[in-house]
C-alpha cells in the first residue's frame, strides 16, 4: 500500500469516527448540583417540619442568605465541547420556603424553561475618591513591602 493510500484510509477513519452519535454527545455533558430524586420529593408535603426535610432530602444546595427559611434544592446538566461556550442542557430547581414554626409553607419546582434571559447592563456606577496617575498606580508599592517586620510591619 502507498504512502498516499495510508493517510487517505487514515483521514477517512479519523473523520468518520468525529461523527457525532448520540452516545458521544451524552460524553460531554457533566452533572452539578444536589436534587434528590422524584419519589424523595414526593415524600414531603406542606407541613413537613425542617428536621424530616433534612431527613428525606438531605441538606440543601443552598439556603438564601437573607432568609433562611428557604431552602433551594438545584442540579442542571451543561454540555461542554472543545473551545466552544458551555451549554446548559437541563435544570432543576425545587424551592421550599417554611413559616416561623420551622415547617413547609410553599413548595415550587422550576426548570430550565422556566428561566428568564438577562441582558446586563453596560452602565458602571462611578467610584469617587483618588484617582491616581501612571507612576503611583503601577509604582506606589515600592519599598512598602517587608517580609521580615520592623517600622512598616502592622503589629499583630
């Protein structure tokens, strides 16, 4: 077999096995998140105390920072290829909000097509105070750095 023959059978065969099937795509789609399955979630009900929550589902993805009597339970799956931007594929997103008695109050389940596009804005909000030039912008810490202690050193 010819030199030229080799590399037309071996650019066939490299080109033939990049086709995409659906096994291949399913490669490259990781898993995050923490959402339990269907029939642990049919298990609570409106009532249920935090503790049987924590029980039945585990401890959730998140608890809201400014109220802490909602627990989000999320997972989404994201397809990544190459050098090409991620994909979200799937999410899943169960919200469980409690009242002051530490039991459920509302139960929500969101998915991907629930989701809404949000275009940030290009507008900044200016920060005032010094601006400072080239050479103490770039050159302002010099001589301030002392690794060994003394007069510059902040005392612990």
């Amino acid at each position: 077999m010819s030199i030229n023959k080799m590399i037309w059978t071996c650019s066939f065969a490299v080109l033939l096995a990049s086709c995409s099937t659906q096994k291949t795509n399913e490669w490259f789609v990781s898993h995050n998140g923490n959402m339990p399955t269907n029939e642990r979630i049919d298990k609570i009900k409106v009532g249920t105390s935090k503790e049987e929550v924590k029980e039945i589902l585990g401890a959730p993805s998140v608890v809201v920072s400014f109220d802490s009597n909602t627990w989000i339970y999320m997972s989404s799956d994201v397809k990544r290829v190459a050098f090409f931007a991620p994909e979200e594929v799937n999410r899943d997103v169960l919200t469980l909000k409690f009242d002051e008695k530490d039991n459920i109050k509302e139960i929500k389940r969101l998915s991907k097509a629930d989701g809404k596009d949000i275009k940030p804005v290009s507008d900044y909000t200016p920060s005032y105070g010094q601006n400072m030039g080239f050479f103490r912008k770039y050159f302002g810490g010099v001589g301030q750095y002392n690794p060994f202690g003394g007069v510059n050193s902040p005392r612990m």
